[in-house]
C-alpha cells in the first residue's frame, strides 16, 4: 500500500473545523487505501510559545480527536512527534540544504511571525518547514493529505528531497500533496478573507470541535455576511456567504446548487440556522467520543507508546541510511 503522512498541531485545546474538514476527515476515509502514518507534531507546537502544562494536556486531546474523528490507531501509525527522535535529526541534516532565501520565501512564516510580532518570531518557527519536510521524508510517504495552507511547505519537502536525492544518491520518496479541491480552505467566521486556524488571535470566527452546540451556534449566527441578503456562491463578492455554503455543503454532503435553490429568498438567518445545524450533527459525535477518550488518559499512552515503536522503527531506518550517505559516524 503507498504510504501516506499527516500530522496537526497541539496548539490550541481544541481542533477547529477547518482542521476536520480540511485534514482529519479526509485521513479516516484514507485508512483502508493506505499505509496511513498520523502524527501529533508537539514538536512544531513549540515555534510559537507554549504552556508547558497545557501542551501535554493539548498533545492527548489532540491525539484523542483524531482517534475520536475515525482514526483507528490498530490500523494506522498514530504517535508523537517527540517519542520519534529521528525528526530532529533529520531536520537538522535537512536545514543544511535549505538555502535562506529559499525558507524565507513560505508565506506561513510570513503571516505568523507577522501576528507574532516580527521581533518575537523564532528561528524555530522559521525552520518549521524543514521540521516538516522530515516528517514526510522519515517514513518515505508518497503522498500528504493537507489544506491548502500547506501546500508551499509540501513542495519544499519535495525539493529538498530532490536535492538530497541528487547529491547524495536515491534516498527518499518524492512526495505529492493531496489536497481536496473544494474543501482545501475553510475560512473565518468574522474575517472570511482568513484561513480559519487554531491559534487565531481572536475566538469569534473560530468554530472549536470540542465547543458545546451553544457556543458554537451563536458563532454561526454573527458570521461576518454582505447586505445584499442574496444567498449564491461567489468567493470573491461574497466571502462570508460562500464560506456558510462551502460548510453546508461538504458537511450536509450535497451540492452547493442545492442548497442555494433551497434558500432561495430566504434570509440569512434561515441560513446560518441551517447550517449550525449540520455542524451540530457532524461535531456532537467526535466531541463525546473524545470526552471519553479524555476520562482515561493510561489507555491513550499505551495507545501512543504502541504507535511510536512503530514509527520508531521506520524512521531510523531512514535515518540511518542518511546518516551513512551524509558520512556522519554511527
Ligand atoms: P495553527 O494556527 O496552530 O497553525 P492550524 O489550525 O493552522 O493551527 P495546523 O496544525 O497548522 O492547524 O494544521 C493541521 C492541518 O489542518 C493541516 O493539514 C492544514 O492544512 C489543515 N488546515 C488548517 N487550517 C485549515 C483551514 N482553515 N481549512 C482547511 N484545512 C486547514
Ligand atoms: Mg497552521
């Protein structure tokens, strides 16, 4: 089976929608096809300041929703970054083939060390790109289920593979990223010209997966719309609308068509009702799974501890094998 590489991060206590549309819903209907590796990457967390406490608290949770969402960790590789060593040892090898120019050109770092404050941005969060072309490379996966934000950071991965490849000898993979087409960005609620994201600055435009109904309906119900009261699809007119619909649709599994005839002349609120439903329907599931999941923490890292010997065991094969093509001494 090919393999497939994926990964979020613990940076928030709760994943946000677009992560479940976008990344982990996508990954539990992959499972069966693939040789599906899926990490916690606490790791890349750490670029931008964290509680100590509260990510390892986060790191479970994380870990929990995935499982909670469909990831059934016997037939997947689920672990955590920090248990595979070989990440962080493969970064660094990477980041000395990774020109300056070249990571300065992700707009990630861009955007985040922008709302960091530029002065308060890391070089960790710079390298973060390299950290994740490792995690890819590790397991010599052929392609990476992501969203649309992180397509840059796939093609990176693949050229300094190419690279290493061309210096050294064929040692990895080239990956491919695989990003759903209608679904690869899921937006803010109150600045629908935004990615949704964890670790938005402010809450209102964030839909949490683990936010009882009320909070999140009420979020729905402020969505950031138009005057026009029209309800169609157009991205660039009508972010705000298109955003609703896109939810709607993928979650609702039907057409945007359908769903634009339906309310037809019908308000906004009819709308956004409509639509916290459907979130209501898909999240309420994943939300009380994880609950549980949560109630005994031992099952969980018995769980990951069982992941991680796994991944252990591909990833310093690879390692090993670039540690002696480099002519680093074992
Ligand atoms: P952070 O703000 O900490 O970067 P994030 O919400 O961007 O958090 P990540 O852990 O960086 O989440 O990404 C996990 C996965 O979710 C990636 O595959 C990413 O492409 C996907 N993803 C993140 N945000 C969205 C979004 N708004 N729409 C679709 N996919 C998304
Ligand atoms: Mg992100």
């Amino acid at each position: 089976k090919p393999v497939i590489f994926s990964g979020m991060q613990p940076s928030s206590d709760s994943l946000q929608l677009g992560n479940y549309i976008g990344a982990l819903s996508q990954w539990t209907k992959m499972q069966e096809d693939y040789d599906a590796i899926f990490c916690v990457v606490n790791l890349h967390a750490i670029t931008v300041p964290q509680d100590p406490k509260e990510l390892v608290e986060r790191t479970r949770r994380t870990a929990a929703q995935y499982i909670a969402a469909g990831i059934d960790p016997e037939q997947s590789t689920l672990f955590i970054q920090s248990h595979v060593p070989a990440h962080a040892e493969l970064a660094w090898v990477l980041n000395t083939l990774t020109g300056f120019g070249e990571a300065g050109r992700m707009t990630q770092f861009k955007d985040k060390s922008q709302r960091h404050g530029a002065d308060a941005a890391s070089v960790g969060l710079f390298t973060y790109p390299i950290l994740m072309a490792a995690d890819i490379l590790l397991y010599q996966a052929e392609s990476v289920p992501v969203g649309e934000d992180q397509r840059q950071h796939v093609e990176l991965t693949r050229d300094l593979a190419n690279r290493f490849n061309s210096r050294f000898g064929d040692t990895f993979v080239l990956p491919e990223a695989q990003i759903p087409k209608t679904v690869a960005k899921i937006y803010d609620l109150q600045n629908p010209s935004a990615k949704m994201s964890k670790s938005a600055e402010t809450e209102a435009g964030l839909i949490k997966v683990l936010d009882p109904a009320n909070v999140t309906s009420k979020k729905i119900m402020r969505a950031v719309t138009d005057d026009d009261n029209e309800i169609r699809f157009d991205r660039e007119a009508k972010p705000g609308v298109s955003n609703l619909l896109t939810i709607f649709s993928v979650l609702g599994d039907r057409s945007i068509e359908s769903i634009e005839a339906e309310f037809q002349g019908l308000g906004y609120g009819h709308l956004k009702k409509a639509v916290a439903e459907v979130v209501e329907e898909s999240l309420a599931p994943v939300r009380e799974r994880t609950t549980e999941l949560m109630a005994d923490p031992a099952e969980l890292d018995r769980l990951l501890a069982r992941g991680a010997e796994r991944a252990n065991e591909i990833a310093n094969k690879t390692l090993d094998l670039v540690y002696e093509r480099v002519g680093l001494m074992r």
